[in-house]
C-alpha cells in the first residue's frame, strides 16, 4: 500500500542507467573528428580554423595566427570561455609549425 502511494506522490521511476549510457552515447558519436583520423582530436579544430580563416586553406609552416578570445570562440566554441582551453591546440598547431596567439582582455 505504501508504495502505491510514493509512487503517486512521486511520479514513476526512471532507469538512471539508460539515461547516462545513452548521453554517453550521444557524446562520443559527436565527439569523432570531422576527417575521420581518430588519432588526432583536433583534426575538426584545424578545419574549422582553416576554413574560417584561410577559406578552407591549409596552414603554411610558420604561419602566425594573432586572434582574440571572442573570435576564436566564435570559430571554436568550448565550454571553458578561456584562453587555456586554447592550449592543446595551440601545442597541436606548434608541431605543425603554427604559431597560435590568442589575446583576452586579461592578457592582452
């Protein structure tokens, strides 16, 4: 009799699991790179910036990319709005021979 009643007072029960196993899902099929190189995982930054900025391009050994904040969120969205969520890329892109420089309006 009681739990007919909680079950009332607070609604139906849902499987918790499936939930996060299906967002999970969801995260990793939308996390794949747009060339499809696994290895890399910013391939689909490199395009996005390739194409934003040099019409779809490649990047030139030594080429210098001075950008602010604003902008390259703009191109490349992340959830941290910092210049350090930048980092990776900005190594990736210094192997390639790239020079990345991203300036806030803390770092100027």
């Amino acid at each position: 009799m009681f739990s007919t009643i909680a079950d009332t007072w607070h609604g139906s029960k849902w499987d918790v699991r499936s939930l996060i196993k299906a967002q999970d899902e969801k995260s990793i099929s939308s996390a794949t790179s747009v060339n499809g190189n696994d290895s890399d995982p910013y391939a689909g930054d490199i395009d996005k910036l390739q194409n934003a900025l040099f019409n779809g391009h490649p990047m030139e050994n030594g080429t210098c990319i001075d950008i602010s904040l604003q902008e390259i969120l703009q191109i490349i969205p992340k959830r941290r709005r910092r210049v350090d969520s930048y980092r990776g890329l900005a190594s990736r892109l210094n192997k390639m021979g790239v020079t990345l420089i991203i300036k806030s309006q803390k770092s100027k």
